[in-house]
C-alpha cells in the first residue's frame, strides 16, 4: 500500500490532508446536529400527517360519538349544519373555513364545540383548539366524553403533561374513562 497510496506525498501533506478530512467530518456533524435539533420532521416535511393517510386509505378508525348514550347532546337541525360544515372543513384540513363556521357560532351545544376543536387538532392548529376548549370550560358546558378526549390530545400536542393528567382526573372523576376515552 505504501508505492501505491503515499506515491508523491510527503509525510505532512499527508497529516495535512488528514487533518482537513477530520475537520471537515467534524463541520458536517455539527451542521447535521444543528438541522435535526431545529426540525426534528426536516427529512419528512414533505410527508402528509398519517391521520389524512389513514383517511385516504379507508383505515381511518372512527367511533361515532353518538352510539354512546353519555354522549347524548340535543342539538337543533342548525347545530348539525354547522357540526357537519365544520367537521367536513377539518377533513379537508381547510382550518380558515372551519374556524368562520365557528367563529359565527353563538349557541353553547357541545358537539358544535367538539367539532371546531377536532377540527383544529387535524389541522394541526393545537393552541386554536386549546382556546375552543377554554371557551367551553368558561361557558359552563357540559363535557362529555369527545370533549374529554380532544382536550387530551390537544394539550399532549402543546406537551403540556399537567394539563393532560389534570383533564385525565377530571374525566375519571366524572366517570368517563373508558375504551374511547383512552383511544
């Protein structure tokens, strides 16, 4: 090896080059290190959000809140416009449209808030969400079970562990822990 790879190089251009190959591996991990701790996503950015993949693909896995009994709101045939509307909205991931339905909404049923913030967290609009379920805690409306489980999901998007374990206690003090809930 030695005619072959040290053939009219001497001992320190030798080091010298080698020195430069380390430096630079160096730089390249260091910028690599630095672009994954930004966007830990970088290299899937371009990639859809698995719960639209799911959908696309027919395997997305829904429990209807209405075969629960618990979950029983009375809503007028204007409610469920404005339910339908906005859930069709959120599958479309067209937050802007699902955010004017609600944002028209002055009635206090809790699907039409369930939905706006279901809404929300498909379209990844966490924060938004988490303010849909602040109004309704503050209006005093009825909770149920949907609104139990987006909450959850919302504040463990935002890693607000507290907030998850503080809305999991009062779930399992009102008795609406179960299957769904923990889906």
């Amino acid at each position: 090896c030695r005619s072959f790879c040290l053939q009219g190089y001497s001992y320190t251009e030798l080091m010298l080059l080698l020195v430069r190959c380390m430096l630079l591996a160096a730089v390249l991990a260091i910028f690599a290190t630095s672009v994954c701790s930004l966007h830990r996503s970088y290299t899937f950015a371009c990639q859809k959000p698995l719960n639209l993949e799911r959908d696309a693909a027919g395997y997305g896995a829904h429990v209807a809140a209405a075969a629960d009994k618990s979950n029983f709101v009375k809503t007028t045939d204007a409610e469920k416009v404005v339910i339908s509307r906005i859930t069709e909205a959120g599958r479309r991931n067209n937050w802007q449209e699902a955010e004017r339905l609600f944002s028209k909404y002055a009635g206090v049923a809790n699907p039409v808030f369930n939905a706006a913030m279901t809404a929300a967290l498909r379209c990844r609009r966490f924060q938004e969400g988490v303010e849909i379920y602040r109004r309704l805690c503050h209006s005093g409306i009825q909770k149920t079970k949907p609104t139990y489980t987006v909450a959850i999901k919302l504040y463990a998007k935002l890693r607000c562990p507290e907030k998850v374990q503080q809305i999991w206690d009062e779930a399992s003090d009102a008795g609406m822990v179960d299957k769904v809930l923990i889906g």
